[in-house]
C-alpha cells in the first residue's frame, strides 16, 4: 500500500527516462512511510535537472540532481498529451521553468535526500530493504516462465525498483513499464544485477524543531480520523490550522 501508483515511462513515446521514475518512487515511498504523505513527484523535472537523454542517464548522476535540484509536484511539469517528442518532455514547455526551480529548493528546505551502493549479495540487499526500496540496474526483459532472467554478458539498459523478495526464489521490481496488465515482476533470485543502491529520506534537523508536541498530536488525530473515522472527513482541515 505504500508504493507509489503506477506511472508509466513511455506514453506518446519513450522517454528513457527511468532513472527519474524509479528514484522518485523509492523517494515518495520512503516519504508515505515517515509522514503518510501522497505527493506525486515530476520526473520530467528530475530528468531535466540530471540532464537525461535517450538512452539514458546514470542513476547517481540521477540521485545527486535531486539531492542538490530537489522534487516538485507533478501538475507543476507533467507528462501531458501536449508534449509530442523528447526535446519536448526534456524541456519546460507548458511549465514555468522560474517557477519549478523555486519550488525544487523550497522541498530542499524541508528533506534531506542521500543515497549508498549497496554490495549485491542476497544478505545485504534484504537487510536494505528493511529501510528503503532498493534501485536497480538491470537488463529488461526476458521471461522464462513466471520469471525474469538476465545474463551478466546480456549488461544492464534499465533502472528499476525493488520493493521485495521471497525467499530464495525471487526478487520483487515494481516497474516503470506494464506487462500482462502490471508494473510487478519477479527476477530470479541470482539475477545479475549491475548496482544496487539504498536511499535516504529525513526531515531536516530545522524543520524537525518546529514540528512542536501540539502540531504532533493534531497531525495523529488527524490521521486517525481519516483512517478509521472516514465520516468525520469534512472536519478534517480545521486539523491542519494554527492554534
């Protein structure tokens, strides 16, 4: 429940863009797990700012663009019917580019965003997804039955996300791209993976300090309520306003 919605890489045409969808998903995970936020980022903005290009980019050249370009919202930059080419999604078209680039350093104002390799062993890997979803260079796709297999020779052409695994028979993606009606896949529990890598979401010590008890506690109530007490919906906002 807590992985992002599906949102496909490649609409009128391929963006090549996956670096920028499966970093942000792993992000606005992390983000639903520490505050139940539901923000949906542009990853037309990310691309721009790491400078991505078809074939693709590299996922910490990708990683570092939003450590140091932060996130906005989707509706700022969105993937719409009105972008026909790649040089039109890789620019500003129909957003304003002043506008984006402030709101980007306003998230960098609440979030600090990091990242590490993570050795490619089954031990590691399980240990890292206790506390993020893990991105993943991978060769995409080649089924074998109800699984995914690679070769190391075959390389890697794609960014994904691993958001599980079964024991010992396979890892859990959660893709940018359908197939059979659905962006989840299982890889072989010894596919070959090119890099791993582990994110890093937390709130910065500033903004911590000004979340005071009282904001706390409304800020539980309120998710309480709209959990477990849907009826009382209508109330909700009066929740979120300064006593």
């Amino acid at each position: 429940a807590l992985i992002p919605d599906f949102e496909p890489q490649s609409i009128q045409f391929e963006t090549a863009n996956c670096t920028s969808f499966n970093t942000l998903k792993a992000i606005q995970t992390l983000e639903t797990r520490l505050d139940q936020a539901k923000d949906n980022y542009s990853d037309r903005f990310l691309g721009i700012m790491a400078g991505t290009r078809p074939p693709g980019n590299d996922p910490i050249t990708v990683a570092e663009a939003l450590r140091k370009n932060g996130a906005i919202a989707e509706a700022l930059l969105p993937f719409s019917p009105i972008l026909l080419s790649v040089d039109d999604y890789y620019s500003f078209k129909a957003g304003d580019e002043v506008e984006c680039r402030k709101r980007g350093q306003e998230w960098l104002d609440t979030w600090n965003v990091g990242y590490e390799i993570v050795p490619i062993t089954p031990k590691m890997m399980k240990q890292a997804l206790l506390y993020s979803p893990l991105g993943a260079s991978v060769h995409g796709w080649n089924r074998e039955g109800e699984l995914y297999t690679s070769l190391p020779e075959w390389g890697q052409n794609h960014w994904a996300t691993i958001v599980g695994y079964k024991e010992g028979e396979y890892w859990i993606i959660d893709d940018s791209y359908l197939e059979d009606g659905t962006p989840i896949k299982h890889l072989r529990w010894d596919f070959p993976f090119g890099f791993v890598l582990r994110y890093h979401l937390e709130l910065r010590p500033d903004i911590k300090k000004k979340l005071s008890t009282w904001e706390v506690l409304l800020k539980d109530l309120r998710r309480v309520l709209e959990t477990w007490f849907p009826p009382f919906a209508p109330i909700l906002p009066m929740f979120e306003q300064p006593i």
